[in-house]
C-alpha cells in the first residue's frame, strides 16, 4: 500500500482549512498552536502524503498529542472524518516504529493478556481490594512510596474507586428475570468498567431492572478495542471487534446496551473497522445498529419510580466519545432533569474536552492537567456540588480535578447511573 492510501489521502483533501474546529480543540486552547490543532495535525499529514515532507517523524508529536475527542468533526461544516485520518497516521507510525524488546514485551501483555481477558482484570481489581482493605493504602500514602510509579499513576491513586470485594462480586449479578419486558437487551461489561466500576455495572442491571428491561449477559465477550484502536494496534483491535459480535450476535434481543462514553463509541464504529471484511462487513453493521448507551434504554423503557429527592446542585460533563461519536445528546439529560429536587447548571463551554481521552491523562500527564484546569475553572463558575458524567475515564479525571482544586468534601464526581441509583434507592 502507498503511503498516501496508508495516510488516507482521500479524506484528507476534504479540509479546506477554514480555522471552524480551532476554538473547539482542547489542544489548540491549552497549547496555542497551529501544529496542535485539527486543521494543523491534518495539514502535516496532507504534505507528508504528498511528498512535501519526507521524514514521517514530523508528524508523530503532534498525532500523539491529539487527546480525539473527536469535536472538530461536529464543528466542521464540510464533513472531514478526522477519527480515520487520525487513525491511518498513527497506524502508519506504529508500523515504522522500532521498540526495545521490553516494550514489546510490555505492550504485548496489556493488549493481548490483560485489558482482552476479563478474569485478569478482575484478579487485578481483587488485588487492589485487598491493597485498599488491609491498610497498603495508608502505608503507601504515609510512605511517599506512590512517588515511584511511572506515568505518574501515584497521581490517580487517589481517585480509584472502593473495589467490591470478591465475596460479593459475584452476588451483583443476581438481578430479577422479568417475565413480561418492555425491552430485552444484552449488556455489554466492558473490561474497565467490570473491573474497577463493577457497582455502577451492578446498578445499571437493577436500572433495567426497575424499567422493565430484560437483560442477558453474554459470557464470551471482551474488551471493546478502543485502547488498542487508539494506541495504533489495528489488528487487535479487529480480532476483538470479531469475537464480540460473535459474542452477541445470536442472541435475541433489541439492543446491545452499554454504559461507558468511550466502549459504546467502538462498538458504534465496528462497521468502520470491518468495512473491508468480506465475512464480517454486514454482520458488524447489524451489531452496530443495536448498540445504545443506557440512557438511550432507560429513556425508551418504563419510567423509573424514584423513592427519594437530591437537593443538590449538578454540572454535567458530557463524554466526548458520547457526545461527538455516538450522538447521544439529549437522553442524559433527560434522565437528570427527571430526578426530584435536582437543580441542572450548565457550564460554559459544557461539550469542552476533560482531557482524559483513555490513557491520554497518563501518557502525555502534563497536557492532560491543562485541559482539565480549563474545565474545573468553568465547573467551579456553576457551584454545583456534583458533576455527573457517563464515561469512566471522564469520572476518574474529574474527581482528580477536584483533588487537585481543593473541593474535595464539597464536590463529588458520579457516573449518571450512581445518581439515578441513588434517587431510586438502589443499594
């Protein structure tokens, strides 16, 4: 293949380079310049297609600096897919690029051994269990020994989650079979969410539950492939994208339903990942026309009973990946306006980027601050006591951003099926 195939050349002579998605890219605003910003990154990627620049390398920094949100494309009036010319450049780098024997060895294992396979992930989230329950916590903290960790994961320590403990894991999925359902979905876990959100997993079954929704789980699925999409791993990203639709595909049911930003926006992009696929074009297309966020269930399900008010202040911060990709825009609101005495204050620029962006706040830790500085500033302008969010990784980023701005103890960061869990009286 040429290069100019490879760097999809063919959307890439689409921007005409009129300056629409600068005031919307989270780099352009944190970095101030034309080589961070949408129509910069694809301009780069337009002459090393064309010859103009010939060392590769050029485009790598500003590629790996993008943090895809993916706004530019909503704001672009002429329909550039920036996604897949993002994708084909870091396809392109990763292909050329030459790794140690111990990174390989490293990349290897979380993409093939750890994020694929539901009983590591799990094992990790008991091993963090008991580092919370026996007192590792403390010690680590009263130590400075997180200091050591790279990628600055001492930083987010603080903001994982209690873990269920492995004696009750197993007890979340008990939920009542509903003999005659509005609905019948399949519910897809996802491998972060299963591992380290298992509670919000637990109360989005009794959320279908109380809508009179059906759920079955199908064992045979796996992680959705974002990270590896996202981090220039194509081919695994296919052979995930395959096992899921096996995983799902036979099942009789009206949707497929998940409940983080991020995983439903690949799976809603699957028919792109296979559209050269002659055995699994259709069928990806098929698994694509019924996969839905939960709001988009519950919204369609019987109206939930609530058995309590929040007297609260809420922000919302809207999932990029939800948001621009799958297009779900009105139904989270919907929902959060429906709870009791809740009062809904916007912020300015709501559909900005936290600057999460999967493991973006880890790899590129500095960039990442920024954007969130940005976004605590217009969240402390509504005084909302609770910021409500629908995507795991935009949930960890807050709640650091409100470590980091001091409000920890009068803001609290939750996944909008806590809150609804809550107003329902769910435990």
């Amino acid at each position: 293949m040429m290069l100019k195939d490879e760097l999809r050349y063919d959307l890439v002579n689409r921007c005409v380079q009129c300056g629409y998605c600068l005031p919307v890219c989270p780099t352009y605003m944190t970095m101030e310049r034309e080589t961070q910003s949408p129509r910069g990154r694809i301009n780069l990627v337009k002459m090393v297609a064309e010859g103009r620049i010939t060392n590769l390398e050029i485009i790598k920094e500003p590629i790996d600096l993008c943090v895809a949100c993916r706004a530019c494309e909503v704001a672009c009036p002429t329909g550039v897919e920036y996604g897949k010319i993002l994708d084909a450049a870091k396809l392109a780098l990763e292909k050329r690029k030459v790794y140690t024997s111990s990174t390989k060895l490293i990349r290897n294992i979380l993409f093939k051994k750890v994020f694929p396979k539901q009983k590591v992930m799990v094992t990790l989230s008991n091993l963090v269990w008991f580092y919370q329950k026996m007192g590792l916590q403390k010690l680590a903290h009263t130590t400075n020994a997180l200091k050591i960790l790279p990628n600055h994961l001492g930083e987010f320590e603080e903001v994982i989650p209690r873990i269920t403990s492995p004696s009750n894991r197993g007890k979340n999925k008990e939920y009542q079979k509903i003999k005659s359902p509005t609905l019948k979905v399949a519910f897809f876990q996802g491998c972060v969410m299963e591992a380290i959100y298992e509670r919000i997993n637990h109360y989005t079954l009794e959320l279908l539950n109380l809508a009179n929704v059906d759920v079955v789980i199908p064992e045979k699925q796996t992680c959705c492939g974002a990270l590896h999409a996202h981090s220039g791993e194509h081919d695994h990203a296919v052979e995930l994208a395959k096992q899921n639709i096996e995983a799902f595909e036979n099942l009789e049911v009206d949707y497929i339903v998940n409940n983080a930003g991020g995983c439903g926006a690949a799976l809603k992009e699957y028919d792109q990942l296979l559209a050269n696929d002659s055995e699994y074009a259709e069928r990806a297309k098929e698994f694509v026309n019924k996969v839905k966020d939960i709001s988009e269930i519950l919204v369609k399900g019987e109206p939930i009973v609530f058995k309590k008010g929040i007297n609260e202040v809420v922000t919302y911060q809207r999932s990029c990946h939800m948001t621009n990709v799958q297009k779900v825009k009105d139904e989270p609101l919907l929902l959060i306006q429906s709870i009791p005495g809740l009062k809904l204050a916007e912020m300015q620029r709501p559909n900005m980027c936290c600057g999460s962006g999967g493991i973006y706040n880890m790899i590129h830790y500095k960039e990442s601050m920024k954007i969130l500085d940005l976004k605590m500033d217009t969240v402390k302008e509504t005084h909302a006591t609770t910021i409500i969010t629908t995507n795991p990784g935009c949930l960890i980023q807050m709640q650091k951003g409100i470590i980091d701005q001091g409000l920890k103890g009068r803001v609290r960061s939750v996944h909008l099926v806590e809150l609804l869990a809550e107003a329902a009286g769910i435990k």
